[in-house]
C-alpha cells in the first residue's frame, strides 16, 4: 500500500483506515465507556453522523445498509460547521477528527479545534453532553 499521507487518507484509503481505527477499541471498552457518559445511548432514536469527506461517507454508508440501520443519518460536514440549528442534540460524540484538524492546519491549530470544540457546545442542547474520542498518541505537544 502506498504511504498513508494525510491528503490521501481518507480519500485514498478509506477502508484501510476503518480497519486501523477499528482496532483502537479492541477490548470494547468505548461502548461502555459512551453508555456511563450518556445512559441513553444504547436507545438512541435517531443518530445523526457527519464527515468531512465522499470517501468515508461511503463506507459508513455501507456499513449502515449492512447493518440495516433505519435510524441513522448521514451527511457530508466540516465539524466546525455543522448544518443543524443550536441546541438540536442531546448529545454529541467527535471521533478521530480533532487531530486531523490540527495536522490539516498547523499554522492556525489551536484556534480550528476551538472552533470545532464550540461548534460542539453550540449543537448540544443546554445540558447536553460532549464525548472526545482521540488516540493522540504521538507524543508531541504541537503538530509537525
């Protein structure tokens, strides 16, 4: 496989990349972990997911006519724009996508993840719950 670069990843290599992420939660710790955050997971009626890229909406595409999923919905969206009005989730979850913002802008990164950190709070209604999952795991406290 060619080198996995961050122009390309997702794009280029969207099913090579669900696999590396899947194994992030090997032991299943993060179901468990989403169900003591937010009790009302495991009975969500509707579930909205957005990415930023055609590539891995359609593989989340595909999982979701696998899995028969009526109850979710999918859209192309920049997370620090979201198309949803103020308030409209009980919750919000971000996966694996703040470190990609600060790797895509590295002059600007602190300010692009506050950005998407208050387009969080901006879509979770007033007590509504916010969920961070990130490996950040290389070591750096400043993108390269």
């Amino acid at each position: 496989m060619s080198e996995l670069i961050s122009d390309t990843l997702y794009t280029g290599h969207a099913g090579a990349y669900e696999i590396l992420v899947s194994y992030e939660d090997y032991q299943g710790n993060l179901p468990r972990a989403i169900q003591a955050i937010q009790p009302l997971a495991r009975y969500i009626k509707r579930l909205h997911a957005f990415d930023y890229t055609v590539s891995m909406l359609w593989l989340a595409q595909a999982k979701q006519r696998l899995n028969r999923w009526q109850n979710v919905f999918l859209a192309l969206a920049d997370r620090r724009r979201m198309p949803v009005r103020s308030g409209w989730a009980d919750f919000a979850i971000e996966g694996w996508a703040f470190l990609q913002i600060a790797v895509w802008q590295p002059d600007d990164w602190q300010n692009q993840l506050e950005c998407a950190l208050a387009e969080m709070h901006r879509l979770a209604r007033p007590g509504g719950k916010l969920i961070l999952v990130e490996a950040l795991g290389t070591g750096k406290a400043t993108p390269k």
